[in-house]
C-alpha cells in the first residue's frame, strides 16, 4: 500500500477516535460548533497563514497611523546626508540621492500600495461576482452571451493594455482629480476591470450547482423574488471561495500596481508607491543597494503573506480544493 | 475532432477581430494628438503638419481608420513608425527573435523543472520535500518580476560579476567563445522568467496529481501487481499531465508579460523594451502593431490549449 493511503487511513482511525470521544463528552462541553468557529480552528493549524496575517495587520496598522507617530517629512531634502545606509542615525532605513528618508517614504507608499490593492480587489470581485451571479443564476442565452465576454477579456494582452490605458488617459484624468488621486483612480480601475474574470467564474460554477438546491426551491415557493434568492439566499452559500479570490486578488493587484509604476506609467515620479522607490532606488544599486531592496522586500513580503494567508483560507473555508 | 478544431477556430477569429477593434478604439479615443512633437518644432509650420494629417490620413473619423488599418494588416502591413519612419512590421520582425529566445528558453527549463516536482511533492505529501518546495514556490509567485531581477543584478552582476548586466543585442555567435558569452548574458533574464514560471506550473502540477492519486483507476493498478514507479509515472503522470498542458499553454501570454519587464531591466532590445519605448513616444502605429501581436498570442495559444484539451481528453471534444 502507498504512503498516501496509509496516511488516509491513519487519518480516518485518528478522525473517529476524536468523534467517538466527542461524542461521549461532547454533550457536557456544552458550547455548539459554529461554521466560523470551525473555519478558524482549521484556519490557525496553518502557522505559515497566521505569520502572514499577523505580517498584513503590522503592515495595515504601520500604513494607517505610521505616517502619524513618525512625523519626519518624507518629502524634506537633506543635503548633508545623502545615500545614508539603514541605521544611520535620524534615518532608520536610510536615505535617498536627496536626502529624503526612506523610512517616512516607505509609510507613506505603503498605504498607497495597499490601498490600490484593497480597492481594485473589490471592484474586480464585485464585478465578477455580478458577472457570475446573472450568468450561472439566470443560465441560457444570458449565461452564454456573458460567458462569451469573460472569454473574451480573457484573450486581453492584460499588461500592456494596462499600461497603454493608464498612459493615455494620465492627462485628461489627474487634471480632473489632481495627479495623485487620478492616477489612483485610473490604476485601481484598470486593474479591477481587467481582473474579475477569474472571479465570474469561480460564483457562476458555484451558482450553477447552488440554484438546483432544496432552499432555493423553498424560497421561490415563498415567493421570494429573483434578486432577493441570488444575493440573500445564495450569494452567502457561495463566499467561500470568493474570500479566498478576493485575498489572492489583492496581491496580485499590488504586483500589477509596483510592475506598471517600476515600468514608468504609474504614479508621477515623485510620489514614493513601493514599486517607484524601487524603480528610482534600482540607479542606486551599486553605491546604495538599500534603496531598492527596503522597498521591494515590502512588497514581496506583502504579497507572500496575503498569499499564505489566502491558502490558510482556502484550506480553513473551502476544505476541498488544494492548490 | 475536426469539427471540434473547426469551432474552437471559428470563436477565435472573431475574438481577434472585436480585440483588434477594442485597441484601435482606445487608441484613437484617448486625448493627445500623435503630430504633438510636431507642433513643438518651429520648422514644421501649420501647413505642412496639416499635409502630414491627410497624408497619415489622421483627418478621417476613427472607425474609417479602423477599417483601413484593419484590411492592411490582414496583409502583413501594419503601417509605419513616427518615430523611426520604417515598416512597424520590419521592426518587430528585428525584435521578435531576441524576446522568443528568452521567453522560449525560461519556459521550457521552467517545465522541465516544474513537472518533477510536482510530481515528487505530490507522491510525497507534507513531506520535508514537499513543504520546501511549497514554500519556495509561495516565494516565486509572490516576488514580483523587477525584484527578483534587481537582486539578481545584484548578488550575480555587481558583487560576483558573473554574468553582464546589459544585454549586448549586437553580438553574434561566430565562435565558441561568443556562445559563451551569449550564455552569460542570456542567464539572468532567462532565470528570472523561470522563478516566476516554474512557481505556478509546480503548484499545478502537483494538485493535479493530488486530484489523480486517490481515483478507483490508480488502487486497481495497484491491485493488478504494478510496481509504485509505474503506477505513478505511467498512470498518473500522463492523466495529471492534461489539465497542466492547458495551463502550458495559457501560460505562454503572462511569460510575455513578465518579458516586457525583464527587457527593461536587462535592456533587452525585443518586443516589451519596443512596447516602452513606444508608447512613451507615442509612436502609435507600433503601440497598435505590438498589443495586437500580443492579443493573437494570447488567443493562438489558448487555441492550442484548447485542441491539445481535446486530443489528450476525448471527454472534452462531446461537451
């Protein structure tokens, strides 16, 4: 017999001793097993999961009340201590070509990083998911004709459309918005308008089989209308997977994000985004090689947890799948 | 099976077309004249620049454009560059062979590493091998592409100067020592794509096998006497392979995404650096040519992935 078996059935004797044993003292523990309560017990047998969660809410706290208790100005010049390594005195991560201090920088791109993350997540998960939910909830014409779609967004040269868009709109927009929030709004836009297929079809597959269940039945028999049943009776049945797209999305947004601005066609040059430090450190490399390094290692390091934290999820949410 | 090829071809034509018409919109729609260096320079006067509109024919309306440029390119002319005044498709022709070396070599040494470890991670489950090899490629794909190449710069370039930091696109390979060299300055970019590449495949790899291992076909090999290595590299290696020829091929259009960047990086003179360069100079006729050329690789090889679907799983082709 192979390894794999043995260890099944090894699994299987281990699963029903713990069963029986909860079943002749489960009654006297008294507390009911809740899905979230069950979810997070699987979810903190994950460590890697819990270091990158504790990692993000680090990360989080630094970008929203960093810029606030360390008050050195990001944008102040210092002349006198040029290219300092991490360290030096007054300058905990070193300082760039003018002086600037990394550290201030660093707060300050990293909420802008984060929250081009957060929000192009969102708008690529609520847009597949209402892709999703009409196609595999109505099916027929409607689910072939939105199917034809995502195939087709699909079939998009995604990076360079990305930077074509974001370069030819830059003008009209900042002059709208200003430089820094338009080119946030155009980023976060084009980053979730050209992400959410993978979402559709993760909810349409899920609404595909969910809308065959007993309670939709039950629901449509109470004359319950057809929005209510997609979004309050199945929508909730399908969240487990789109949990853990949406914590995947967010890291592959920040990549696209710090790739367009190392690329050139992000934020204007002199607002400090994790990927245009990076970029205007990467000059540096040989005489101050911490200028790329510090802001890169915060990006990977971003990314590694939010995506240990998505398999956590995946593994404590959605049991069956294994990626 | 034909009329299976057939179908997949029949949406894919299409598909190119509305993708073509898509680019060719935004193109045309976005704000910026692409004469604007024109108007800057004192020896162009009104007049001429307004000769150069009709004779580019940027005075007609967008969509005649679009049916003009469309009906040139289906014969191989996608027009000429602003900025360099030559036939887009002779430049791209130039770049082409320089990204297809790169990108072709990353991809095929990231499969070759790829499908053993998957395999290896699968049959031994939670092992130490397995975890490793989890992690690392938890590592690959949260790296972006620039930073795996600035440390590589780094460490192999400017502390160990193994290997040049500037790709030569000039040199040619007339002897031994200039295939060395070419070796050398190929070794960075190429190892960039494949940490980013082989990440992804193994992950694939190895779930698929995860999804074959249990099945009643694998106990009843065993049950039949076949040895634990035939069982695994005959049985459920070539059934896990299907799905991860699929994703081989849908591939191929992120490995020309992660190529935009390591020409940058490594100054690569192939299509991403052209891609750049163009559409910082607003040469738009290029810019057109190159995201179009990227949209039928993308559509080709999910074409292929599609027929290779097909012929190794006969299920697909009755759906």
């Amino acid at each position: 017999m192979s390894e794999a078996n043995q260890a099944l059935d090894a699994n299987v004797t281990s699963n029903t001793a713990t069963r029986l044993q909860q079943l002749s003292s489960g009654i006297a523990t008294g507390k009911p097993r809740t899905l979230l309560g069950d979810a997070w017990r699987r979810f903190r047998k994950h460590p890697l999961a819990i270091a990158g969660s504790f990692i993000l809410v680090v990360f989080t706290l630094a970008a929203i009340f960093g810029p606030l208790i360390y008050t050195k100005n990001r944008d102040a010049l210092d002349f006198v201590n040029i290219l300092v390594p991490p360290g030096s005195p007054g300058f905990p991560f070193g300082s760039d070509h003018l002086g600037r201090d990394l550290l201030a920088r660093s707060l300050y791109g990293g909420r802008i990083s984060l929250a081009v993350g957060v929000v192009a997540m969102v708008i690529a998960i609520g847009l597949g998911t209402l892709v999703g939910a009409v196609a595999g909830f109505f099916g027929g014409r409607v689910d072939q004709a939105l199917m034809r779609v995502t195939d087709l967004f699909l079939a998009l040269p995604i990076v360079p459309l990305l930077l074509l868009t974001v370069y030819l709109f830059r003008d009209p927009v900042t002059r709208a918005f200003g430089q820094v929030l338009g080119i946030f709004i155009i980023v976060v836009t084009m980053i979730g308008a050209l992400a959410w297929m993978q979402s559709a079809r993760i909810v349409r597959a899920s609404f595909l089989s969910l809308k065959e269940k007993e309670f939709v039945e039950a629901a449509t028999a109470l004359g319950v209308g057809k929005w209510p049943i997609m979004f309050r009776h199945i929508l909730p049945n399908a969240f487990s997977p789109i949990i853990v797209a949406a914590t995947l999305q967010v890291g592959t947004a920040i990549i696209t994000e710090s790739t367009l601005s190392f690329l050139g066609v992000g934020f204007p040059p002199d607002t400090p985004t994790w990927g245009r430090l990076v970029t205007d450190g990467s000059e540096y490399l040989q005489t101050a090689p911490h200028l790329a390094l510090i802001p890169g290692g915060l990006i990977f390091l971003a990314v590694l947890s939010i995506n240990f934290m998505g398999d956590g999820l995946r593994d404590a949410l959605d049991p069956r799948s294994r990626l | 099976m034909t009329q299976y090829i057939l179908r997949r071809v029949l949406i894919a034509i299409p598909t190119l077309f509305v993708i073509s018409f898509v680019i060719y919109a935004i193109l045309s729609l976005a704000p910026g004249d692409p004469l604007a260096q024109f108007a800057a320079n004192p020896a162009i006067p009104e007049s001429t620049r307004a000769l150069i509109r009709t004779q580019f024919g940027l005075d007609q309306p967008w969509p005649v454009r679009y049916a003009r440029w469309l009906g040139q390119a289906l014969q191989g002319n996608f027009g000429w560059s602003f900025a360099t005044r030559s036939p887009v498709s002779d430049i791209i022709m130039q770049r082409l062979p320089q990204t297809l070396q790169v990108v072709g070599l990353a991809y095929l040494i990231a499969i070759a590493i790829a499908i053993p470890i998957g395999i290896i991670s699968a049959v031994r489950q939670y092992s130490l091998f397995d975890q490793v090899a989890t992690f690392f490629s938890f590592v690959g794909f949260s790296v972006p592409a620039f930073f795996t190449g600035l440390i590589l710069i780094l460490v192999f370039a400017i502390n160990l100067k193994w290997f040049p930091i500037v790709y030569n696109t000039t040199l040619e390979i007339v002897s031994w020592e200039t295939f060395v060299q070419q070796v050398r300055q190929m070794f960075l970019p190429v190892t960039v794509l494949v940490v980013q590449q082989t990440a992804a495949l193994t992950r694939f790899m190895r779930s698929s096998m995860l999804d074959n291992l249990p099945l009643d076909y694998v106990r009843t090999a065993r049950a039949k006497g076949l040895a634990d290595r035939v069982v695994v590299l005959r049985h459920v290696v070539s059934n896990s392979l299907i799905p991860v020829v699929t994703l081989i091929a849908l591939g191929i259009p992120t490995i020309f995404a992660g190529a935009i960047v390591t020409e940058n990086l490594f100054r690569v003179n192939g299509l991403g650096a052209l891609l750049i360069t163009s559409i910082q100079n607003s040469d738009t006729p290029v810019v057109m040519a190159l995201t179009f050329i990227f949209a039928i690789l993308t559509v080709t090889f999910n074409l292929v992935a599609d027929v290779l679907y097909g012929l190794l799983d006969p299920r697909v082709r009755y759906g």
